[in-house]
C-alpha cells in the first residue's frame, strides 16, 4: 500500500535505462525504486486494482449482510481474486521498502508512525463511533477488540516495516523464510497470527526483488511471463470456482509465483490514458483504504433502514458512492484539516531557529 502524499519529485534527466524501459522492455526500474523518488506508473495500476477490488468485495458483503444475495458472478469475483488482492499489497509496498530505509531510523520510523499508525488510530475511533451510532459497540478502547477492525491490514504493514529494519543486519531470506515455516504451525484458529505470517512473505519477497530487479527482469522475460501466466490464472479458477483460497498456507507458493508473473507483465505496460483514474487510486490508496469502510458500512445501513430489497442495484450505489466519497477524501486528502484525518504533519512543532540556538 503506498502511503505517498508528497507530490513527486521531478523526473530526473533521461538517462539510458528511460530510454530502455520507454522502448518498452521495462527491466531497469532500478533507480526509481531504490531512490523512492518518483511514482511508478505500473505499481500505481497494481495498487490500484488491488485496491478497487477490496471495495468490491466488502460492498459485495455488506449488500450480502443487509439487503440480499448478490448475482452469482460477483461471489466468483470475489473468490478469484484472493490468492492475489491483499498479497499483491503486500508484495508492492515491500519492493519499495528498501528506498525507504535510506533515511535515518529515527526518520523512517516516525515516517511509519504519521503515515501508518496515525490513520489506524483515527479511523478506528471513527469506525468504533459508529458502531456505538447503530448499537454494534462492545469494547472500549483499551480492550484489544476495540482494534480488531478492517484495519488489521494496516496493522500487519506497519509491522512488517518495522521488522524491515532488521534487514540491515538480516539476510532477506531469513525474514523471508521464517515466517512461511510459522503459517503453517501456527493454530488455524489463530486466525490473524496465521494471517499475520502467511502475508508476511509477500512483503518481504518483494524487498528481495527490489534488491535484485535486473536479475529477476533476466531470469523472468517477458515472454517466459507471458507463457506462465496459466499459473496465477489456473489458481483464481480454483479459487473461484472449487475451493476460495482466503490466505491458505498450501497456496501460498502459486501464489507468490502468480504475483511474481502479473508484476512482470505489468511492468511492461504502456501507461494508458484510459487508466489513469486505476492509477491514482493506487497512488492515494491508503486515503482509499482507511475511508471505505464506514461510508460502505454507513450505506449498507440505510439500505437495511430504508427497505431497499433488490440487491443488484444496492451494490452498484454502494460501490459507486464509496468510490465517490473516497476520491472526495483523496482529493483533498492532502490539504489541511482534512490531512489530519491520514497522516500527522511531518513536523510536530516548529523548527528552532539556528541564529538563536
């Protein structure tokens, strides 16, 4: 998930490996992503979809939970995505992580904690508000419930990125591996710690990619990709139409090779125009994710007040409302009060002034 809110920087000169990825082999992102400098067109597309994706679903859910059963269709849709929605999350903010830690810890943790932990708390006191508005509230703010919310997710990145300091002094492949060994011993009824470590691989294979993206472009072409895409496309069939494959320790290894193959394709993508709307919700996808919630919530609420029974229509107005409200949000998402509700100022209070230090 990005947690970009700062305008990028200018593009620097051409250099030879813009003319490269501009003719269209896209191999050489490796400047970009290990300066952290600019966006990358392709990353916002995949964060993007991912993103827009999860709005579907818990518009499919909440339509599902108040009004009715939703057309058949939308269910697959749901199911044939998840091996990738949220990993694919996971993997995109780890192949920028390394960028990141260029700065000072001191730096990059209250980076992390403005941009991460800030909007955790505020969205779930505003989320916890209104659970106690339609009589849903249970625990208090000091109860661990209380922080049990659809921001799990942001939970799980902030730590990841924590753990991402060790990679300083720890092989990749130790925060790599370890975690996929605990996934499948941990209890199946812990379900967010057997989550917590079956995601955990995700982010931090692809901070080993980010390390090694030439290499990875070599050994995966293009057209190797192309060939292989039966993998994650033969894996959303199962998902959708046997069995869903919701965070399953045994698919994690089609998984990881599924997001691996769309990254490389997608890399190599043309920037369409007809996209760009996909690419700036990847580029204010934490704005997206953090405010979706209680607006779909909120409307799923009215629906089962006001009587609403045909359920195709209320998910088109739920999903298209929320849509709407999270990219009011994302608009003016960077503009004071309304920052406030994503991130702290990067400056807590003023600078003392050296002439008088």
């Amino acid at each position: 998930m990005s947690e970009h809110t700062d305008p990028a920087a200018s593009p620097a000169p051409a250099t030879r490996a813009d003319v490269r990825r501009k003719a269209g082999n896209g191999a050489d992102i490796s400047r970009a992503l290990d300066r952290h400098d600019r966006r990358i067109g392709w990353m916002d597309l995949l964060r993007g979809s991912s993103i827009i994706l999860v709005i579907l679903l818990h518009s499919t859910e909440i339509v599902t939970a108040r009004v009715g059963d939703v057309p058949a269709f939308f269910e697959f849709l749901s199911n044939f995505f998840a091996p990738f929605r949220m990993p694919m999350l996971m993997f995109l903010s780890g192949l920028l992580v390394a960028g990141s830690l260029h700065a000072p810890t001191g730096k990059y943790v209250w980076g992390k904690v403005r941009r991460i932990v800030w909007p955790i708390v505020v969205w779930t006191f505003i989320y916890a508000a209104g659970q106690y508005v339609v009589g849903k509230g249970e625990f208090m703010p000091w109860e661990w419930g209380f922080w049990n919310t659809y921001l799990w997710f942001m939970q799980f990145i902030f730590a990841y990125y924590i753990l991402a300091l060790l990679m300083k002094w720890v092989p990749i492949w130790v925060l790599f591996g370890v975690p996929f060994v605990l996934m499948f011993i941990v209890s199946p009824d812990l379900v967010l710690l057997q989550r917590f470590f079956y995601l955990m691989p995700f982010f931090f294979l692809g901070a080993f990619i980010e390390k090694h993206w030439d290499q990875f472009a070599r050994l995966l072409s293009v057209r190797w990709a192309a060939v292989l895409s039966v993998i994650p496309l033969g894996l959303g069939l199962f998902s959708g139409l046997v069995d869903p494959l919701w965070y399953v320790p045994l698919s994690v290894v089609p998984a990881l090779l599924g997001i691996m193959i769309l990254v490389r394709l997608t890399a190599v993508a043309p920037d369409v125009r007809w996209l760009a709307p996909v690419r700036f919700v990847g580029q204010y996808s934490l704005i997206y994710y953090v405010s979706h919630y209680p607006v779909f919530a909120a409307l799923g609420w009215l629906a089962l007040k006001a009587g609403i029974t045909n359920s195709s229509a209320a998910l088109v107005v739920v999903f298209i409302v929320t849509m709407g409200v999270a990219t009011v949000f994302a608009l003016l998402g960077r503009r004071m009060p309304v920052s406030l509700l994503f991130e702290l100022p990067r400056r807590m209070w003023p600078a003392r002034n050296a002439a008088l230090a």
